[in-house]
C-alpha cells in the first residue's frame, strides 16, 4: 500500500509539474512567433519601382476641423 501512495504521489507532482512548463514553454513560443510574424502594413504609394520603402516624400497630412465660428461671413 505504501508503494501505491509514493507512486501516485510522484506521479501527480510530475503531471503537475510537466503541464506548468509545458504551459510556460508553449506561451513563450506563441509569443515569440506573434513578434516574429508581424509585419507594419504599409501602402503601395509607399514604395519605389524596386519594392524597396521610400523613405523620403512620404507626407503626412492632418485635416483639424474648426468649428470656431467667431467669424461671421457676410456676402
């Protein structure tokens, strides 16, 4: 009988322990592949005749809308 409890006794901490590094190992891997896939999306006006990115001519425009109106048109 006491062979039985060590037995199961080892192999509970065992499972226990083989499912927390498997865990830990398979979150790490996930992780490591989100970071090694991702790709910054880009447009294609962005790049050259080659494929390569322009890094230059690249103009970023803002559009504010003014709801001020202070001024008053008159025609």
């Amino acid at each position: 009988m006491e062979t039985l409890a060590v037995t199961l006794t080892l192999t509970t901490v065992m499972t226990f322990l083989a499912l927390l590094i498997g865990g830990m190992v398979g979150w790490l891997a996930r992780q490591h592949h989100l970071e090694q896939q991702y790709v910054a999306y880009t447009h294609p006006e962005m790049f050259d005749e080659n494929g390569n990115v322009i890094p230059d001519e690249i103009l970023a425009v803002r559009f504010e809308n003014d709801y001020d109106s202070s001024e008053d048109d008159e025609d």
